[in-house]
C-alpha cells in the first residue's frame, strides 16, 4: 500500500455523548455524535488511491469559480473590481496542481478561464493567464444561477480528482430561471461538489444563498462591503485547499423496531440532513457530510426505540463513518464508530437529567429556528410575533454563550434583559444588519467541555 505523507490522510474518531437512561414506557434516544478528522495514519486504502495525489501535497482537487457578472454588479463600479481582485486573490491561494475554471456568471454561464470545456492546471503561468483573462471581466445581462453550478458541474467532472470544489458569488436575486430550475441544478449537482456561497452587498436573498450552500454542503456568508471580499475569498480557497477526503458520509444502523427521528448537524452550523438518508443496506442509511480536512463536527441524532420494561437495555443505534473507495465502492472506516444505548430504569433522577451536550444543541437549533421565524414575522409586519420570538433568541443565544450571534441580535432589538429575553425592536436597523443576522442565524457555538 502506497505511503503518504501524514498530511495527506486524515484519521477519524468518533465519540457519543448521551443520557442512555429511560424512565418505563420511554422511547425517544437522543446523542451529540462528534466526529473529529485529524491528519495523519492512514485509514486503509480508503484514500490512499496513488492516482488521486498530485505530486505529495495534498489530495487532487478541480474548484471551479463562479463570479456574478449581471448588470448589478457595475453598481457601485468598484464591485466588480472588489469582485475581479478577489478572484485573483483565491487564484494565488491555489496549490500547484490544482485544476481549477473561472466561470463568468450571467442569465447564461460563460468559460472564462481556461475555456473550451476543460480546467486548467495550477502554476505560475496559468495562474498568470488566469488573472489576464479576469481583466475582461464586464458587468452586463441577468441572473440564472442553475446555468453556473451545470457549468461547473460540467468542468469539475472531467477531471479525475478526489476532491471538487465550486465557490460561488452573487450580489443579486436568482430573477432569470424559476426557483424550480435552481432546485433542479441544486438536485443534479449535490454530491457531486461542494460549494461555499457569497452575497456580495445587500440586493441578494438570502434564503437562496443559504440553499445553494447548504445543498452543496458548503458555507454560506455575507460580505456587506466588496472590499472585504479579497479577504474572504482567501480564507475560503485556503479552507478548501485544506481539504483531504471528500463524499464522507454519516451511517446510521437502527435495529429492528427502532424509527430514525432525525439526523442534523448541530456544529459548526446547524444543517439538516434526515432528509437526505441513502439506503446502505438492511436497516442502515447514510447522510451525507461532504469533504473533511482537519476538523471537528457535532451532530445530533434522535431516534425511537420500542418500549421496554425497567431493567432492559439495547443498542439503539451505531453510527459510523463511511468513505469512498478508489473502485468506487464505499465501506465503513474500522474504529471509526459509536454507540447509541438505552437503558430504562425506575430511578428518577437518571432517567430525568438531561445530557449537557444534547441540552446546549437542542438550545442551539431552537435559536436559529427563533432567529429566522423572527425575521419572517419582522417583514410580515407582525412586529408582536417578531418581539417574542427575537427576545426569545437573545435569551438563548446568552444563556449558552453564543456572544457572536448575540451581537448581531443586539444590531435588531435593543436588548433590555437578556436572561428573559425582554426586547423591543429596533425602528430602523440596516439591510446589511438584518442580512448578516439570517445569513449567520445558523452558526453555533460549541459546548464548553
């Protein structure tokens, strides 16, 4: 078996935390799943494919670019500038050997670099002709993002690369296809890349970027002033450079009688994934993660178990890691797996305490969930409905020490009690405050161990 570098493979460890005690009759099992990548070891051949490393640094990877170039984006004319040099500014973060496009996104997706249906491959002189052909870049036509991600999809596959990868910018609403025809290019692209998501400026929606981003199982943001975009743009092509193994996905093993509730992922943000269970044999699924580098993710997995009697316990659930194979059949990680248990008991006070990492997520999700809603009744005007369900936000957001987005809750309302979430809404807040807060609505903290 072929020997990579230890950046090159990451190792994979799961670990369970739950409160597996039942009171009789009981049945709903709840577990924070963290799953941790750190680099080094190998794990079997799952990666260690020879013809998937570019020349020991890292996995292969294709990461196609797609820039709004609609009309919108000459206003202010310094946006397309911001937007040119912040493409060149992920052009320079590319590794050697990266195959990469720059798409010109308009009502139709365009090649601008390299062209001809094909990526280009990563060094000095490419890099070079890639930021010549940035220069042409002009602002003019309309928005049909459906057409860039199928171009994207298009170039990334022709290369036989581990990792692909699509960074998209926008700074303005999809108003040149029907939402069905960006759900159907959402449906055909998932799993086949990721894609982080951008709204430049204020006139984009953000229910469409945060959906674009969370069907490709990429990050969503906002970046309110086209002068920090350069900088972001770096971060994101640095993150995606960091990237070791792709298509991961989350197994779920329920024994016979057991229901699967729901499977999210409650950190770095919360992500819904029940929806998106594969069948991988008898009474297991898959849930798709997307691409790991080094890093840490939590998730919360809920299932109903039949009733037992006090003194009887089982295995609820095995959760494990599944990563693809060079022959492209997938199997489970060894050693990469844990155990969701329940145990029913008539000793009240463990079958009543509530796990402190299931309580902190639990808490998690309803305040982004408050967070949205609240927004939604804000611009309905139901500013009654709005109060109670942004106070309610605050209270979370400070009872579980998430200071980032009580920040950004503190740009809507006037906070006048944290801890009861007593709020009065602000008479004017700014598009780009309101934005920030529902772009980020779904960030999370984690759980202070």
């Amino acid at each position: 078996m072929a020997n990579f570098s230890k950046s090159n493979v990451p190792q994979f460890s799961v670990d369970v935390y739950q409160n597996e005690y039942l009171p009789e009759g009981g049945r709903d099992v709840s577990a924070i799943v963290t799953v941790t990548a750190t680099g080094g070891g190998t794990i079997g051949s799952a990666v260690a494919a020879p013809h998937l490393y570019s020349h020991g640094q890292g996995p292969s990877a294709a990461v196609a670019i797609m820039v709004d170039c609609s009309g919108s984006m000459d206003y202010p004319p310094t946006k397309m500038r911001n937007a040119r040099d912040a493409t060149a500014a992920a052009i320079d973060t590319l590794r050697d050997g990266v195959h990469f496009a720059v798409i010109g996104g308009t009502h139709v997706a365009k090649e601008v670099y390299p062209g001809g249906g094909r990526l280009a491959v990563a060094d000095a002189t490419t890099r070079d002709q890639a930021k010549q052909a940035l220069r042409k870049l002009s602002a003019g036509g309309g928005t049909a993002i459906g057409t860039w991600l199928r171009l994207a999809d298009r170039l990334l596959s022709s290369a036989d690369v581990a990792i692909r990868h699509g960074i998209l910018l926008t700074d303005g609403r999809n108003e040149h296809e029907s939402p069905e025809d960006l759900k159907a290019a959402l449906d055909a692209c998932a799993g086949r890349f990721t894609c982080d998501a951008r709204g430049v400026g204020t006139d984009w929606e953000v229910k469409e970027v945060t959906a674009i981003a969370s069907a490709l199982l990429g990050t969503a943001d906002i970046v309110a002033d086209p002068a920090a975009l350069a900088a972001d743009f770096t971060q994101m092509m640095e993150t995606a450079m960091g990237k070791e193994v792709a298509d991961v996905a989350l197994r779920l093993w329920t024994p016979v009688g057991t229901a699967v509730k729901f499977v999210k992922q409650v950190a770095p943000t919360v992500e819904e994934l029940t929806d998106r269970r594969t069948e991988a044999g008898p009474r297991a699924g898959d849930y798709p993660t997307g691409s790991w580098g080094d890093e840490s993710r939590d998730y919360h997995v809920c299932v109903e178990v039949p009733a037992a009697n006090v003194g009887q316990e089982m295995l609820a659930a095995r959760v494990s890691l599944v990563v693809p194979q060079p022959d492209g059949s997938t199997q489970p990680l060894v050693g990469a797996q844990g155990l969701v248990r329940a145990v029913w008991t008539d000793d009240m006070v463990a079958s009543t305490s509530i796990n402190p990492q299931v309580a902190h997520y639990t808490g998690q999700a309803e305040l982004a969930q408050a967070i949205q809603q609240g927004l939604d009744l804000r611009k309905a005007g139901d500013f009654d409905g709005a109060t109670a369900k942004l106070g309610r936000a605050v209270q979370l957001a400070s009872a579980s020490g998430n200071a980032d987005t009580a920040k950004l809750l503190s740009k809507v309302v006037d906070v006048v009690d944290a801890a009861t979430g007593t709020v009065r809404l602000k008479a004017k807040v700014t598009e780009a405050d309101e934005m920030t807060l529902e772009t980020r609505s779904t960030k999370t903290v984690r759980v202070k161990k």
